[in-house]
C-alpha cells in the first residue's frame, strides 16, 4: 500500500514538475484554466457550441492548408497538376485535400449558423456590439479565403470563376477598375494572379484571420457568454444593468476600471 | 556599508578591458584571410593569439582595486534631499514627453521605410509596363472572305498558354482598297466569360498556323444567331451588339493591321454601338472598359478613370 502511494505521488511529482516550472515562469497553465473554466450561464446549450465548431473547422483548414502547400506548385504550367498529382499519387493526399475543400464549405456554413445564432439570441447587443464586428470582418475574410482558393486548382471552373469574381469586382464605382488590376496583379489574369491569389489565400488572410479570431476570442472572456432569451436565471437578474459612475475619460494611460458596467452576478 | 549577501555572494564581473575588442579583430581577420589570403588569416592568428593572452593574463591577475570611500560631504544617493522636486500627479517633465514623441515618431518613421516600399511593390506592378501586345495571325488569305473564323492565340509569348485568346474574325474583303476585318474578342461584356458562336464550328477544317506568337488556330464557324453567353445568357448580334440578357455593352474589338500581307492584331478597344454591318458597319468606338462597366450614357460616369491595359 504504502509503496503504491510514494509511486503514485513520485509519478505525479513528475508530471507536476514541468506544469510548475511553465507556470512559474509564464503563467501559462493559470491562463488556460483561466479560459477554459471561466463562468458562463446555466443555462446554455448547444447552440452555444457553434463558435466553437467555427474555430475548430478554421484548424482544420489551417493544418491541412500547410501541408497542402508543402506539395503544391503556384505556377500555371504545373498548378494543375500538382494538384492532380496531391489527389492522386500522394499518400493520403486526396483524404487532406478533400479536409481542405470540403472544410471550406463547412468553415463558411458554421460562420453563418453561428452568425444566425448570435443574432436570433441577441448576443449581439451591449456590451458584445464590438466582437459583432469582428465577427463581421471574420466573415469577409473568410470569405475572401473562399474566392483566392477556389483559383488554385487551376481548371475551367477555376480560371472563369476567377474571371468572373474578379470582373464583378471591376465593377464597382470609381475604383472598380483598380481593384480588379490590382487583385490580377496587371491587366489581364496571368502567372502573377495565380501567385498572388496563392500568397493572399495562405499567408496574408490567415494571418489577418488568425489576429481577429485572437480579438474574437479575447472579446468573448472579457465579456462573457450571453444568457439565451428564454433564460430564467437572466429574467431573475432585473434589468441588465446599472451603469456605474465612469471616472472621467483619461485615455490610454490610464484607463478606466476593467469591465465597468458588465453585468456580474449576484453570487460574485 | 556592507553588501547584505555577503563577500562571496557578489556577483564576481570582469572589470572593462578593452582586449576583447582586438582579439574580435583578431578572429575575424583569420576567418575572412582563409578566404581571401593566407598572410590576412596568419596576421589574424597572430593578432587573436597576442590579444587573447593579454585578455587571458588580465582576467586571471584578480580585480582592480575596489574603489576608496566616498569623499567628505558626499551623501549617499538613498538620504539626502532630491536634486529635483518631486512631480505633482499628472505632471510630466519636458524630458519624458519628448521621449515619448521621439520613440513615436522615430517608430514611424522606422515603419513607413519598412512598409511603403513594400505596399508600393505589392501594387504598382499591377498598373506599370502593362505593354500592348501586337498578335500576328499570319496571312490574311488564310481567312476566307466573307466568312467567319473562331481564331485562338497566344497574346503574350512570355506568359505562354495562359495568355491564350480567342476572337472570332471575318474577313470582309477589300473597302475602298483596303482589306477590311471584323475581328471581334469572346469576353462577355457582363463579367467576362467565353461568348459561344450561335452555330455550328467546323472542328474537322481547322487548321494550326505557325507564327512568332506560336500557334494559332483558325477553324471556320457559322454563328448565324450571333454570339451567346453560357454563363448568364448574354446574347449578341453578329456585329456584337447587345440583343438580349444581362451585358451592358456590345462585345469589344481588336484594332488590327495588314503588315505584309499578315494579319496582326492590336489593343483591344470597347464599342458604344455599331451601325450597319461587314465592311460597312460603322462603329462608335470608345476606351477600353472591363466587362460590366457601361461606355455610354449616365451609369459611364461612374468608371471616369481607368487603370492602364
């Protein structure tokens, strides 16, 4: 007996070691548990997991996206067949590519389910305007995600769908016919479009990607999870809040209070 | 006063010496003479061996003497008044407010070098050296009077296949001594897609002409109901003009030329209307538009500037 508890608690020595060392010095640990067992309402569901789904469908596309990228070729004499070649010959190469494709479909079907979530929920309103915002610009990047991949493929649906994006574009007021030579990179589609739809599908929108889910995310910590409409626990709440006395506005250097005016719960 | 840690808990430093400087010089002569020389890379051993014993000798004859005590009157740094009065809450002294201006501005600055070439590199290529391309066809008696031809080509040899377009062409015989040629682009005047003829193509007659812009290919067509869009059902006469569906336009033009009697296309230009039709047509000829954008009436006025093509 004895001797199963000094291994137990040696093992657990062990494991702990690392943890205390990392936290020690970055705070990490603390931090995650932070985001991971913070408080949200009793009473919310499901519904509540779509963000979630939407992230997870955005990692997705991330990993598959990096290694599609170590086997495909962003020129017009070989872009086509790098990705028949992917699809084809390569281990496991049609199984990322098709996480890849049809990932992006469900990446965008969840923003919107879980844009409709939001909205129909009213989880949209003070103090969570902002984080709709984001959310709104996450939606045209992702978007936009969707028009510069559906180029590298290079086929026919490819090249005209490409065409014609790129030509709607061209029609907007003033600057659409700038807008269109910019995103062709020149007058006419050519090896520069291919290269640079490449480079704007898998470095710079990700990347602006990356920085607004971060905020997102950030929004939703700070301000918490929204109650849905039907909640009773809400409805016991009264009112959503009162607004606290705000010192008089000082800037950055010294802001307000943290989080003045969220609503907090009795029990806190 | 006595350090609390204790004499031998002080961290032990190396006094300043300036050795390590000459015996840096030292190294990097050797390594940049075994490149270039061997004198350079000998002068260099001979320059590290001679700082680095005297680097050496210093560090292990112990530390300098500590410093004496301080002189009378001096007070130490933690009693003693300030040397400045200290500031009221909110005041800043002139000093951090320029730091801050600098680190701002110096920042900026650092940032605009950085990023506006970059920026500038990610967008000018798009609207600089977009050259015209002349597109020869080959001879003009390879196209029939009278008689229409979907002719494919390659408009740019740098950029190969890619800049492959087509165009259908009827060569109208002569007007007033010269040779007259419809030649009109397959770009869809509503966003662009490949125009169809409205007949049959005579696949089996097509023949390849080689010429310096590669291949080019001529098969004849009867496109008696014009020219239709399988995208979204544009619909156009023979001369181009805009019977029915969603463009905006007639479909464009290419200038052309008889060089030699070969037939070599120009820019492509946009048409506002043609009157008539073959050699007679008259065609209201109008700058280059992208598809979808109106060269006529009120709604042109709202595509006043056009990037060079």
């Amino acid at each position: 007996m004895a001797t199963t508890q000094t291994k137990q608690s040696k093992s657990r020595q062990a494991v702990m070691y690392p943890l205390d060392w990392l936290e020690e010095r970055s705070g990490l640990v603390g931090g995650l548990r932070y985001f991971l067992f913070r408080k949200v309402p009793g009473d919310s569901s499901w519904w509540h997991t779509l963000g979630s789904a939407t992230l997870t469908a955005f990692l997705v596309q991330l990993v598959t996206g990096v290694i599609l990228a170590m086997y495909y070729k962003p020129d017009p004499q070989n872009a086509h067949a790098s990705v028949e070649n992917i699809t084809h010959n390569l281990w496991g190469g049609w199984l990322v590519r098709g996480m890849h494709r049809w990932g992006a479909s469900v990446f965008i079907i969840l923003m919107f389910m879980h844009m409709g979530r939001v909205f129909l929920f009213g989880a949209y309103k003070y103090p969570r305007e902002l984080n709709w915002i984001v959310g709104v610009l996450i939606l045209a990047t992702g978007l936009f995600e969707g028009l510069t991949g559906y180029l590298l493929p290079f086929d026919q649906t490819a090249y005209w769908a490409t065409v014609v994006a790129v030509n709607i574009n061209g029609t907007a007021p003033f600057v659409g016919p700038w807008l269109a030579s910019v995103l062709r990179g020149g007058a006419e589609i050519g090896p520069d479009t291919l290269a640079r739809f490449y480079s704007i599908h898998m470095l710079l929108i990700p990347g602006a990607l990356i920085g607004l889910i971060g905020f997102h995310l950030y929004l939703v910590v700070r301000l918490g999870v929204s109650s849905p409409p039907w909640s009773k626990d809400a409805a016991e709440l009264g009112p959503d809040i009162e607004p606290e006395p705000q010192p008089p506005r000082s800037g950055l250097v010294q802001p307000a209070p943290r989080a003045a005016g969220v609503r907090r719960r009795p029990s806190e | 006063m006595e350090d609390p840690r204790g004499e031998d808990q002080q961290p032990q430093l190396p006094s300043p010496s300036l050795w390590p400087v000459g015996f840096a010089v030292g190294i990097v002569c050797l390594l940049v003479g075994l490149v270039v020389s061997w004198w350079v890379a000998a002068l260099g051993a001979a320059l590290a061996l001679i700082f680095g014993f005297l680097w050496a000798r210093e560090v292990t004859t112990g530390r300098e003497a500590t410093p004496g005590p301080p002189p009378d009157g001096a007070v130490p740094a933690h009693e003693g008044e300030g040397a400045m009065p200290p500031a009221t809450p909110g005041e800043r002294f002139p000093r951090n407010k320029f730091l801050e201006g600098a680190t701002l501005g110096l920042g900026a600055l650092i940032g605009a070098i950085v990023t506006l070439p970059a920026l500038g590199f990610a967008l000018m290529p798009s609207f600089l050296k977009q050259k015209a391309h002349k597109v020869d066809l080959g001879p003009l008696s390879d196209f029939e009077e009278n008689k229409w031809q979907v002719v494919t080509f390659i408009r740019d040899p740098a950029q190969g296949e890619i800049s492959r377009r087509t165009a259908f062409i009827r060569n109208n015989g002569l007007l007033n001594g010269q040779p007259s040629v419809t030649v009109i682009s397959n770009r869809c005047a509503h966003v662009g897609c490949p125009v169809q003829p409205g007949g049959p193509v005579f696949q089996k007659q097509e023949k390849t002409v080689k010429t310096r812009n590669g291949d080019v290919n001529i098969t004849p067509v009867l496109p008696a109901a014009g020219f239709i869009c399988p995208c979204h059902g544009g619909t156009y006469d023979q001369e181009g003009n805009r019977i029915a569906g969603p463009p905006v336009r007639g479909l464009d033009r290419y200038e052309f030329d008889i060089v030699d009697g070969r037939l070599v296309l120009g820019n492509l230009y946009s048409v506002a209307k043609v009157e008539g039709a073959g050699k007679a047509a008259r065609i209201e000829k109008a700058e280059l538009q992208g598809p979808g954008q109106h060269v006529d009436g009120p709604e042109s006025w709202l595509y006043p500037l056009q990037p060079p093509h």
